[in-house]
C-alpha cells in the first residue's frame, strides 16, 4: 500500500497525505500497537523488538522523505 502511495505521489507530483504525519511512527496501525503496552516488558527489552522498533521508525522517516521530495517538484530524487 505504502508503494502506491508513494509511486502516484512521485507521479502526480501531489498527495493526501502530509508528511508530518508520516514520519510518526506510532502513527499507523501497526506503531500504535508496536508502541502500545499490549507488549510486555520482557519482550520490549528484547534485541528482537529494539530492531523491529528502529526498523519501523526508519520506514517512516523514508517514506517521509520521499513524499516532502515527490511533493516539493523533486521526483526524481524522489526515485533515488
């Protein structure tokens, strides 16, 4: 869905969506409940939930970057 996203916003140049928003991990569904205390302690001091923690973030900040580049007349670093 996040391809789409960002492939018709490096096309037309324009999106819904602000990328603001986007860079908020905690922002879509699955941060919210990454973020959320239905994980237990255990688990969130684990090696495994750090990664997939910084991994998500990282996304985010990707997919952020390119909407500000497709959205501020830079497709083609947008594409980079």
């Amino acid at each position: 869905m996040w391809t789409l996203r960002l492939k018709t916003a490096i096309k037309i140049g324009k999106s819904g969506l602000d990328p603001k928003d986007v860079r908020c991990d905690e922002g879509c569904n699955f941060g919210r409940w990454l973020h959320s205390d239905e994980i237990d302690k255990t688990t969130r001091s684990g090696s495994p939930y750090k990664v997939i923690l910084r991994l998500h973030s990282e996304f985010h900040d990707c997919a952020a970057d390119v909407l500000e580049l497709a959205t501020g007349g830079q497709a083609p670093r947008a594409t980079e």
